[in-house]
C-alpha cells in the first residue's frame, strides 16, 4: 500500500500527472483572465465586418445558406452583369434584371469563419433579447456568445503556440512566448470584434508546424517520401483553408510553395505539386460559386485593390450600382501600392502585435540558429511577412479608417505568434550573455520584462471601464425598434445596413452615392435606380452621415427671422454677392461655400443645393420637410437624434 501511495506521490509531483496539473491550472488562469477582461473592457460588436459575418452566420445556421442581409449595390451590379453576360447581350445594365435583393446570395466573404460561426450561433444559450421588456439595455447577449467563441479560439491559439515552440525550442521559450501571446491587449480586443483574425492564427500555428516537421523530415537519412507528400498535401490544405478564411491570405501560397522547392529533398518538385493540387482542392469549389454568380471568383473582395484609389475614394465602389472599374489604370495601382506600403513599414510593422516583442524579433534577425529548421522558418515568416504587407497595401480600403487596428486588413497581426516565439529566443539569448547573478537579479529582469509587454492589458483593466455600449452609432434597440416598423420581404436602405441587418434582422441596402441623378446621366447610382431592383419601405440615417455637418448650427440659423419674414430678399442678396466675387476671383474654394449655402436657402432645396445626402439631409433640417417627389416622406420618430422615414405613418 505504502508503495502505490509513494507511486501516485511522484506521479502527480515529478512525473506526467504534474504535467496535468500545470496544463490545468493554465487552463483556469486563463478563463480567469477572459472573464476578468470581459467583464472590465466587453463592448458589443463596433466593426461592420463583425456584424457583417454574424448576420450571415444567422442566416447559414437557420438554414437560409451563404445569403446576406446586407446588400451592397456592386454585389447587385456584379450578378446583374453575369446575367446579361450569360444571355450574351450587348447592352448597359438595365435595373429591372437584377436579382431581388432578400435571397441575395453573400459575395463579400470567405466561407469558412462564418460556417463556423453558424455552428456557435446554433449553440447560443442566449436567447434573442426582447427589447420590449428590458427596462435597460447593456449587453447584447449573441455578442457575447460571439466573443466567447473568439476566446476559445484564442486559448487554443496559445496551446498550438505552446505546442509548437516546445517542439522548435525548448520548454521554457514555449511558456514565455505563450505568456507573451496570452498577455497581448490587442489580441484580446480582437476576440471581442466579431473577426476572424484568431480562426486565422490558429491556421497558420497549424501551417508552421506542418512545415517544420516537412523540414525535419526532409533531413533524415532516408526520408519518408509518403509522409513528405502526405505533409505537404496538409501545408496546401491549410493554406486553402487560410484563403478561405481571408481572400487575401491565399497569397501565402507563394511562400509554402518557395520553401518546399529549396527542401534538400529530390521530391520537393513533387510536393510543390501536391500542395498546389491540395490548394486547389480546397478553394477551387468556393471561387466556381462566386464566378457562376457574379463572374468574380471573390466576388466584391475582388474590387478591393480599386477603393482608395482617385476613382473611387472611401467606401463610394461598394456602393456603386455602375461602377467603371475599367478607369482605373494600373499606376493607380502602384501608387497605392507604394503609399500604403510606406505608412506598413512606418508603423505598422514596429508595432506587429501590439507589443514590444516585434522589436525583439527584427534585433533576433541579426542571430543566426544552429537548428537549421528554426533558421527556415525563420525564413518562412519573413517571406509571409513580405507578402503580406504587399496584400495589407494593395488592399486597404476605408475599413482601416472605420476601426483602426483592429480590421480583418490587418493582416500582419495573423503572424504574431510566430514573431513572438522568434523574439523570446532572441531575449533569452540576451539574458544568457547578461550573466546575472542571484535569483533576486533574475527576477527583476523578468518581471520588467513581463510588465513591459503586459502593460496594455493591465491598463484595460484597472483602467476606467467603458459601456457596452458601442454607441454612437449602434444602438441595438433603437435599430431593432426602427427595423420592425418595415415587413420581413422588404428592405432598408442605411449609412450602417450591417447592423440593421445583424440587430434589426432585416435586409439592408447600402446607401446609394447620391439622393438623386442628374436627368442626362446615363447610368445612376441614387436612390431611384436602387429602389427599382428592390422595393426600399425605410431610409435610416446615422451619425454616420449627419457627423458631416453641423446640424445644430443649421437648425439655429433656420430659426433666425429673417429667414421667415424676407425670403426672397435674402436668396437676392446670396445670388448678387456670389456674382461680385466671381468678378473679383475669389478662390473657388470659397465660392463653392456660398453656393452651398445658396442651396440651402433655395425654395427647391434638392435641385439647388445638391444631389448627395448631405444636402437632402441639411434640407430636411432647415425646411422641416422632406423634398416632393421623395417617396419615403413620414418621419414617425421624428428627426432627431437620427433620420427615419418611412412610406407610411405605419
């Protein structure tokens, strides 16, 4: 009996159960740490790519399939395009041949975070929240579930992180760049913004790893040949897979297939062929769908590497129902190339990760490793960071200005954890040739160490907690209360139709890029042709089109009693003075401002002041009326603090 007693004694202190015992109080510390930060920094969903990929998760695990809620003008010009294509016609695109817009099938994203997502929703122990009864609102309980998600992945990140710089390193590089991965804010911040950015490093954990037991392999004498192909068939798996996570990600394709040519092995031509054959495999099925839907093998991603360019600034090519995407020459291309590239490489990279760490890696570049593995991944890394700084510029669109950092085109952050194992080697290098002596100097050293990097994350946390909230401008019960004012066949057209259709749970059309066309133009992108593909029963307008202008300023001045005792006499005096500083030139800057303000006062404000929404905006403010001819004409909440109209008092 002493025996068995001495036996489990040394089991669970020196040998595989301690082993157990640690792996379970890294488990609890790390649910401790999310929960702690939950409750200190939780917010709902803030990102339209968040909310964007929820809804059509909804969709996906109600049975409804990759259909989206959100319905954006260049995904209706796209398939009406393929259409008429299809039927080999010859002519512009005419409106009427668009598909309905409530079973629009989703050309925006990768299939496969949201099919995960859709199995998490399917689990969602919340239930949908009655706004009805609440007396409060905070919370919006699937954001949390969605978090929750996101957290899971990021505890299984750290695991394969673990796992992985246990098997390159050694034990004590695995738990402190593992610490460092756990103790990062902004992977934290990412786990609450609805992306699939943690999904991703779990991907490349997994690519990294594949490849380094390829490298290894490859060096033993006699390699096996069907464990490389069977290897190297996973890499291109897990690669498609990345690309069907994130478009932009397939890129990294380039990079697998560069380190598998220069293997000492003489299969490595055969393996390159594998993992292709594999990648294809895997992505080849999805990119057929976009191409028979819009003649777009990523569909509207595809049209990514054109926003930000002259021709089409902001957020104006996904809301474009006739964009002319044939205008754009390819210096356009290069000049975004190259000034987004330099703000990267500016800022982006020093601070990869979030954290000090990356500083780490690039004075680690400097060393070399006597584990020829570890040099080649090494390599890997810096050839998937090239790439993926190509991909970051040539992709950026205003998500980045929406949500900095934290945006699913901040494609660098994917690679952290890899960045974070190389800068651990680096500082316990450095810490070696220190040669500290006593325990007490070693322990100063670690604990500046683990301060400087943990620092951010401590911050949030004893910090001021912020609300839930993530208004302005999404309040889900004002969304929710607004949406069902309009039947489930009908649509909404909104400046944020991702949360219409994630918290209001109705289709959503993009705002068009105007209120209303000139009579000459040939193609329109306003309201009017929108609203002939789809039937629009509401329009929703936010802070983020009223934020433009100064609408308290407006509405004081539109008190003033000039403005209703002598109309005319006013609008007399606009027109002369602008005519006299013609005369004078002035800068047609300013020129440009007393015509605006002519528009203003102009009876028929819309054809004065404008055909954008700003001025359909500033007129429904000044005049307190909607312009004639405008269908959706009844604001039943009135205007403020958001513009609602609907097509009746309904």
């Amino acid at each position: 009996m002493s025996f068995r007693v001495q036996e489990f004694l040394h089991k669970y202190e020196l040998g595989a159960g301690a082993a157990i015992i640690r792996f379970a109080l890294v488990i609890l510390a790390v649910i401790g740490l999310a929960i702690l930060y939950d409750l200190s920094a939780f917010h709902n969903l803030s990102t339209a790519e968040g909310m964007d990929a929820a809804q059509l998760a909804r969709n996906l695990s109600e049975g409804k399939g990759f259909t989206t809620q959100l319905i954006r003008p260049l995904s209706l010009s796209l398939i009406a395009r393929k259409k008429i294509n299809d039927e080999q016609r010859e002519k512009s695109v005419p409106t009427n041949n668009v598909a309905p817009a409530l079973r629009h099938p989703d050309l925006a994203n990768a299939p496969l975070y949201p099919l995960m997502l859709a199995g998490m929703l399917k689990l969602n122990p919340f239930a949908e929240p009655d706004f009805t009864k609440e007396q409060s609102f905070s919370v919006y309980l699937p954001d949390l579930w969605i978090a929750l998600f996101n957290q899971l992945l990021l505890a299984v990140a750290a695991w394969m992180l673990f796992r992985l710089a246990k098997r390159l390193m050694d034990e004590s590089v695995a738990w402190t760049s593992t610490l460092v991965f756990l103790l990062t804010e902004l992977l934290w911040r990412f786990t609450l913004s609805g992306l699939s950015t943690i999904l991703l490093m779990i991907l490349f954990l997994g690519l990294v790893g594949t490849l380094a037991r390829v490298e290894a392999l490859a060096r033993q004498s006699p390699a096996s040949g069907r464990s490389l192909i069977w290897l190297a068939a996973l890499a291109g798996a897990l690669t498609g897979a990345a690309g069907m996570t994130r478009y932009s990600f397939a890129c990294l394709i380039v990079p697998v297939a560069v380190l598998l040519l220069s293997l000492p092995s003489p299969q490595r031509v055969l393996l390159v062929m594998v993992t292709l054959a594999a990648f294809l495999a895997v992505s080849l099925p999805w990119i057929i769908r976009n191409f028979q839907i819009s003649g777009s093998p990523w569909g509207t991603s595809a049209f990514a590497v054109m926003e930000g360019t002259s021709l089409f600034p902001q957020n104006e090519l996904q809301r474009s129902l006739h964009p002319a995407i044939t205008q754009v020459n390819t210096g356009e291309y290069w000049n975004k190339l190259i000034s987004n590239s330099h703000d990267i490489v500016l800022s982006d990279l020093p601070k990869l990760g979030g954290n000090w760490m990356s500083a780490l890696f690039l004075a680690g570049l400097l060393v070399r490793f006597r584990n020829p593995v570890l040099g080649r991944m090494r390599l890997f890394l810096i050839l998937c960071l090239g790439f993926l700084v190509g991909a970051q510029a040539l992709g950026k669109t205003w998500l980045s200005t929406d949500s900095p950092d934290v945006n699913s085109e901040n494609l660098l952050v994917v690679v952290a954890p890899l960045v974070f194992l190389f800068g651990t080697a680096f500082f316990f290098t450095v810490r070696d040739q220190l040669n500290l002596e006593g325990s007490l100097a070693r322990g100063v050293l670690w604990v500046a160490f683990y301060a400087v990097i943990a620092a951010p994350l401590l911050l949030s946390l004893i910090g001021p907690h912020p609300s839930a909230l993530a208004y302005p401008p999404y309040y889900p019960p004002w969304i929710e209360q607004k949406s069902r004012t309009v039947g489930e066949d009908q649509a909404i057209m909104s400046d944020m139709p991702w949360a219409v259709a994630w918290y209001g749970k109705r289709s959503s059309v993009w705002l068009s890029l105007k209120y209303i066309d000139n009579r000459s133009d040939t193609y329109k992108d306003d309201f009017a042709a929108i609203s002939q593909v789809q039937k629009i029963s509401a329009l929703y307008l936010t802070s983020k089109t009223l934020k433009t202008m100064d609408i308290k300023a407006i509405a004081d001045w539109s008190r003033a009693d000039i403005f209703d005792k002598d109309f005319e006499l006013v609008r007399k005096m606009v027109t002369q003075l602008g005519q006299a500083l013609i005369e004078q030139n002035v800068k047609p800057a300013e020129i440009d401002k007393l015509k605006a303000i002519y528009g203003v006062i102009d009876k028929n404000w819309v054809r004065g002041g404008g055909n954008d929404w700003e001025s359909f905006v500033l007129g429904i403010f000044v005049k307190k009326e909607v312009p004639t001819g405008f269908p959706l004409n009844q604001a039943v909440g009135g205007i403020a603090p958001e513009v609602f109209l609907t097509e009746s008092e309904r």
